[in-house]
C-alpha cells in the first residue's frame, strides 16, 4: 500500500494514495483504485489524541 491521507473536517481516511492511482485526464486529475473509509470512533479518538 501507499501513503495515507487523513481529512480532519470530514473525519475520513484514503489510503494506497500513492502517483501511480492518480491518473491525469482532459477533465482533470482521476483518482483509481483508491480505498476511502469512515474510522470508528475509537480510531478517530486515538488520531486527534496524538
């Protein structure tokens, strides 16, 4: 997997965020195969506590 991204304001995680699932298009930058995902609140509990 790539890296991960964590978006504080809609409290979601992307991950395998790595240049080769960013493919550049006519309409703009497409993301492919990327795995977005709500955290649980315990997880959501020990990102902001660190």
């Amino acid at each position: 997997m790539g890296t991960a991204w964590w978006h504080e304001n809609e409290e979601l995680v992307l991950v395998d965020a790595r240049k080769p699932n960013f493919k550049k298009t006519e309409f703009g930058i497409l993301p492919i195969d990327l795995i977005l995902a709500d955290l649980t609140p315990a997880i959501l509990n020990r990102i902001k506590d660190s």
